[in-house]
C-alpha cells in the first residue's frame, strides 16, 4: 500500500510539527503530529492525532518513527481490503 506523508502545521495547541496521511486514491485518512518535550520519554514520538475509518482508533498510538506509524496505517488499511 502506497501513503503519502505531507508536512503540516496542526494547531492543537501544542505540538504543531504534523503530517497529513494520505492513501494511494489521495484521500487523508489520519493526522499524526510529532510530540515535544513535554512528554517525557516520547519527545519525538508521533501520535494519531486523528484517524478516519479504518483507522480511527480510541486508543491514538504513538510510533517511535514515521515508518513505524506508516507500517500501522498500511496494515490497518490492508485488513480493510475484500480480497
């Protein structure tokens, strides 16, 4: 599964460094943004902001990376796929 990651401003109030995710038909499917010091021991961690479908989750993970957050997002979008 092809995502594209786009940078973003997110105006949460806080952590404003973003990506906008969206999946190979160009449709945005979550928002992560990347956490600050605040939080410690996951400064620089990025967190599902938001996440449509699929991929809306209660839970919001944080991944150690972009590929880790980008691995997540696939497989949550492939398990959705009929075939």
């Amino acid at each position: 599964m092809s995502l594209n990651l786009q940078p973003v401003r997110v105006g949460n109030g806080s952590d404003e460094k973003g990506m906008l995710v969206f999946d190979e038909d160009q449709r945005l499917v979550a928002v992560l943004t990347q956490l600050s010091d605040q939080y410690d021991g996951l400064s620089g961690h990025w967190y599902l902001e938001a996440g449509f479908g699929r991929l809306d989750d209660r839970n919001q993970p944080t991944f150690i990376d972009l590929d880790a957050a980008r691995d997540w997002i696939g497989e949550r979008l492939a398990s959705s796929d009929p075939t």
